[in-house]
C-alpha cells in the first residue's frame, strides 16, 4: 500500500509567480494558490495542499502586519496535522518576509518561503520547479526545527542568511559568505547543515507606529541625515556603515546625539561577513561607533537588523532591555 502523502499547508501572498499580462503591458499578480497548485499536477504526487490565498501583492507591497498575521496563521494551522507550510510570495522581498517569519513563528515544522523569478506564463517560468522543490522540503521531516527557509533553484536557503543578489536570473538566491543548508536532487530533499534555532520573539499585536530608518552613508557623505530622524518620527536606526562597520568622521558626534535618543544598530553595506567588535581605534570605527552607544549587527543585513529593531520596538522593548534582546540574535556564532 502507498504511503499516505503528507499535508502542507500553502499560504498564497502575490510576487511574479503569480503574474500574467493585464490589462495593460506588463505583468500584475493575477493567480491565486489554487491556481499555482492546479497549474503544476506533480504536486499531487508529493503532499496533500491546503490553500489560503491570502492576497494578490507584489512583494514590495507586504507590510509587518502582514507577516505578523501571516505567522499566526501558520502557528495556529500548522498543530492541525500539517507536515510543513509554504509560503508563495515576491522574491523582491523573500529575504526580509522569510527573517520575520524565522524571528516569529513558534513552530518546529518546516516553514518554506518561494516564489519566482519569471513570470507564470514566461517560456522557462521557473515557478512550477520551485513550487514543487518548496512542497518537497515543507513535507521533508528532517527539515523540521529548522526555522523558515527559502526555496529556489532547488536549493535551501537558511532565512537569516539568504540575500536576493540578482534581479534577473533564477539562481538569483544565495548566502553570502555561507552556504545554501540544503538542496532538492531527483525530487529528494538533502540537508546539508543544521544551524541552532532561537526562540520566537513573541507576535506584536501591531507594528506601525515604530517606524526605523535604514541609511546607507557613502563617501565623503557628512551624515547630516540623522539630525532629522528624531523630528521625522523614527524610533530607531539602522546604518549600514563602510567595511566592518566603519562611518567618516564627521558622523561621531551626530551619532552621539542620535544613540542618545534612540536605539542606532551598526551593520555593514558589504554583502558578506559581520561588523566588528573590537579590532579598529580610529574615530569613526567601530570600537569608537560601539563606544558613542550604537548597537553592532553582526552577520544580520541592515535590512533584515531593520526589521528586527521594528518588531522589538513594537514588543516595547527599549534602552539596555532592546539592545540585549537585539544583541541575543545577532550572537549565533560567538565564541563566547
Ligand atoms: N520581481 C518580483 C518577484 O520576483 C516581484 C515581486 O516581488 O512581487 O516576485
């Protein structure tokens, strides 16, 4: 007798894989999840899909709250006897949905973000092979405690590190100064890797109102942005500072006075390896940046340590409390 199939459940958000022609020239997300599932017939034959559409939005659109919402659905669902659960969305957003999704979702199961990079109906859509590789690892047991992962290409990206460093191609996903954790081979999941998993944040009940800025300083820039955060509304901000977390001179004083009013995480705008701790001296590094009261990243992007900042703001989370709750997530490969 067959074994029985597992069940996955396939939440549906929007993103290319969802796009065809509308009424205008370009593409726009049309299909819901029961038309990416009806449109790839090799799905029946590795789990049993429960399908919630949740929305028709290109990844650019998704709010925290959506992903806030998205998490509880998943944790409330998954207890039902699902094997794992996929989450369809844009790929312009994959790695921020599937961090916030690691940082919140209680559950040990299998939880796989896809999406693609190709529009359904372009020739050599890449939608129906991520489809199926993601409904192969969200049914795969020994993906399970794992956290969120991401899908394309057949290979298995480890949320906290995966980066979109393409806009075109379909190997477009990677883990920049790491490796994917895993991979689909002749309709097989292998995991390659087990990374340590840490404890859900809890779900904040509402996430707008705290807002963080994300800057990106470049040469010869004299940082005079920050001196208007405070009065623009923003509780918080993330520099993705030169090299290992290294900001020009003249940006000292000015983070002085912005660390003292909010909390400011130093991450760093090279795609790969963390922000230092304890190494350069001069004024403007990151010993001197760590001393003036900004937070180190560590491995996170500025993107994903943005995110991560807004979802402790929203927890209430502030002073020594927010950044020893920051600090706690950034540390998966200290020493200590
Ligand atoms: N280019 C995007 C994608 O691949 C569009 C989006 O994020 O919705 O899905």
């Amino acid at each position: 007798m067959a074994a029985s199939l597992p069940h996955v459940l396939l939440v549906s958000t929007g993103g290319t894989i969802t796009m065809t022609e509308g009424a205008g020239a370009g593409i726009v997300p049309t299909l819901t999840g029961e038309d990416l599932v009806r449109a790839v017939p090799d799905l029946a034959r590795i789990a049993d899909f429960d399908v919630v559409s949740y929305s028709t939005k290109p990844g650019a659109s998704l709010t925290l709250d959506d992903l806030v919402a998205i998490a509880e659905l998943i944790d409330s669902r998954v207890g039902e006897g699902f094997a794992g659960a996929i989450v369809v969305q844009g790929t312009d957003t994959i790695e921020e949905t599937a961090f916030v999704l690691d940082t919140l979702i209680v559950s040990e199961r299998p939880v796989v973000v896809t999406g693609a990079m190709r529009g359904a109906r372009a020739p050599g859509a890449d939608g129906p092979a991520n489809l199926l590789a993601a409904g192969i690892v969200a049914g795969a047991a020994q993906f399970a405690g794992l956290g969120t992962l991401v899908v394309l290409n057949d290979e298995v990206h480890a949320a906290r590190f995966v980066r979109k460093a393409h806009t075109s191609l379909p190997s477009a996903f990677t883990s920049p100064g790491f490796a994917p954790i895993g991979r689909v081979i002749e309709g097989q999941a292998q995991c390659l890797a087990r990374l340590r998993r840490l404890p859900a944040l809890a779900r904040p009940a509402f996430t707008a109102d705290g807002p963080v800025a994300l800057l990106q300083p470049f040469l010869g820039d004299d940082g005079r942005i920050l001196e208007a955060l405070p009065g623009l509304g923003y509780r918080g901000a993330v520099i993705e500072a030169m090299g290992a977390g290294h900001l020009p001179e003249t940006f000292c004083e000015k983070i002085n006075r912005l660390a003292s009013v909010m909390p400011v995480v130093l991450a760093t705008r090279v795609a790969a390896g963390p922000t230092f701790e304890r190494t350069y001296a001069f004024a403007g590094s990151e010993t001197d940046l760590i001393a003036r009261g900004v937070i180190p990243a560590g491995d996170l992007a500025g993107n994903k340590a943005a995110l991560l900042l807004r979802l402790l703001i929203a927890c209430g989370a502030e002073g020594e409390d927010l950044r020893i709750r920051f600090t706690a997530r950034t540390k998966m490969f200290s020493a200590a």
